[in-house]
C-alpha cells in the first residue's frame, strides 16, 4: 500500500509540476517556407542521427522551431514510428524454436 500512495504522490507532483510548462508563441508559424508536413516526415526519420549529431554539435537540431505545429508535429511522429522502425520492428512474428 505504501508504494501506492508513493506512486500516486510522485504522479500528482508531476502533474502539478507539468502545469506550469508552456509553449513558446514564436514556435510555430504560418510564414511561407516554414517546416511542414514533408520536413517533419524527414525529420522524425533522420531523428537517431540528428540526435547522436547534436551531442557533438550545437548546430545540429532534432525538431526545427519554428515549424508548422500540427501537421509538422505528425509528419514528424510518422517519420519517427514508421520510417524510422518503430512500429516495423515490433510487428514483426517470431518463429518458435524447436
């Protein structure tokens, strides 16, 4: 009963804490050239890269800000899930052995 309580304290103060977060007004934008769709789709999919690159590099970024917001937001989980072996590696059957 104990761990309970903890865990749902610990889920409460995350919650309380994650209250406070907010999105920055410059992070999307309806401009002409700004990242939409396609580059989130490309995004997500070089994401491992990008990601092992910007440990080296602080010109390297994973998600481009200012971008579209919701559609660059999908093209981006797609390109992550999809193309990027999320969902395919874990789709895949096993064979029994014997």
């Amino acid at each position: 009963m104990r761990i309970a309580a903890r865990a749902l304290a610990a889920g409460a103060l995350a919650l309380l804490l994650s209250a406070c977060a907010n999105q920055i007004d410059a992070g999307t934008s309806a401009a002409a050239g700004t990242p939409g769709f396609w580059w989130g789709l490309w995004h997500g999919f070089i994401f491992p890269w990008a990601w092992i690159g910007s440990l080296f590099s602080p010109d390297i970024a994973v998600y481009a800000v200012p971008n579209t917001g919701g559609w660059y937001d999908f093209g981006f989980f797609v390109g992550i899930t999809v193309l990027g072996g999320g969902s395919f590696f874990g789709s895949k059957s096993r064979k029994p052995r014997g």
